[in-house]
C-alpha cells in the first residue's frame, strides 16, 4: 500500500512568490492535515481537509491556503512568500471514523523563500 | 499556558540503558495520545498510541498514561544508538481531528 505522497520535494522561491505543494493520502483516507515544521521548531498546525470541506485552520494568516480535491488529494498555497515561510510542510492522512488512530505523515516538502 | 510540554533535552542516554520521556497536556477532553519519533531530516513516524489510563507495551517501547495528572510518558528499554532522535509528544480527540505536538524532546543514546 503506497504512504502518504507529496511533492516536490524540494522548493525554492523568491520573497513574494506563490508556493504550491501537493498531497496525496493512503488510499481510503478522506482526511488530510498540513503541517509546518521550521527548523528547530514543533510540528505547527495549517489545515485540516475532509470529503473536499475544510474543517479547521491553525492559527497562520489568510495567504495561506488550501483544497481537498474530490479524489481526497490536497494542496496547499502560500501566496506572497516571507522569509520566515521556510520549513518543513507536512501532510497527513487518516481515515474518517471514530476511533482516531494517529496520522501517517508523507516524506514533506521542503520550502526555502531566498 | 502551552497545549503540550515536553522537556527539549537533550537527554542523554547510555546504550542497553532505560530512557524515560515525559509529557503533560493541558486540555482535559482530550482523548488520544501519541508518541512520534522523528530522526534529524526526515518525517514523524507514528511509534505508540494510547487512549486508557496505564500502561501500553509494544516490544521495547513503553506508553504511560495518567489521565488525571494529564501526564503521558514513553520508556524505552535496552535502548539502542538507532533510538538517538527527537521524540515527540502530541494528542488529539477521539474523532478524526487535527493532533497537537509538543516541541519534542531530543534523545542520545550514547554506545
């Protein structure tokens, strides 16, 4: 069974610039979560996605963005890159039931704003 | 008052010896805890979960829960240089929601 996928791996851009990162969950998954990660800081949460909706935001500015396509993969858009937008972006899956297992984290996107 | 505390360490820790990681929470509904290794570059990998007061074993690996100290903890037996990472407390609800992680705390098992 393939993990939780994203892309690209790697990402540079210019202060100013719009960022697009890309998600896609474990099969069967419908919730997917965003995360950053600058360095040496915790995991801060973005954004939560189920069946397309969003259910809850972290506490970023608006510039921040995202979608949960029908086929359950998501990106996330940063509009008008800062500096301190460089980190670690990590996506999450994880079933929609109940019983919350815990999230599988994909490989994450790491973005450097020069 | 932080979501998650946990001790940044780093700890250091003789190989083959136990290490102990502590954690409190400060939301009193939450219902699922976990413990995330992460080694230096890479992503959190998912170790324990636990969601019932005391303890949950999975090999060398240890989870304690104390629901009324809002107190979880990971032990790791006979530990081994491939545990050196930062561990990372988190918890979230009993439904699908978003997790909440602690800062994380470094270990070192020292050979």
């Amino acid at each position: 069974e393939a993990g939780v996928t994203q892309s690209p791996t790697h990402l540079i851009k210019t202060r100013g610039q719009q960022a697009t990162l890309r998600c896609s969950p474990i099969s069967g998954h419908t919730s997917v979560y965003w995360y950053q990660q600058a360095l040496g800081l915790g995991l801060q949460f973005l954004l939560w996605y189920d069946e397309g909706e969003e259910r809850n935001r972290g506490n970023f500015p608006p510039r921040f963005s995202g979608r949960q396509f029908p086929n359950y993969s998501s990106e996330l858009n940063v509009n008008a890159l800062e500096l301190e937008d460089s980190a670690l972006y990590l996506c999450a899956s994880s079933p929609r039931v109940t019983s919350f297992g815990g999230y599988t984290f994909g490989s994450g996107t790491r973005l450097t704003v020069v | 008052q932080k979501e998650v505390e946990q001790n940044s360490g780093p700890l250091s820790v003789p190989e083959g010896a136990i290490a102990s990681l502590n954690c409190t929470y400060s939301d009193r509904g939450s219902q699922s805890f976990f413990w995330y290794r992460q080694y230096s570059g890479k992503s959190p990998e998912l170790i324990m979960s636990i969601y019932s007061n005391g303890d949950k074993e999975d090999g060398r690996f240890t989870a304690q829960l104390n629901k009324a100290s809002q107190y979880v903890s990971l032990l790791i037996r006979d530990s081994q240089p491939s545990d050196s990472a930062t561990y990372l407390c988190a918890w979230g609800y009993s439904s699908a929601s978003k997790i909440i992680f602690g800062s994380g705390t470094r270990l070192s098992i020292r050979p």
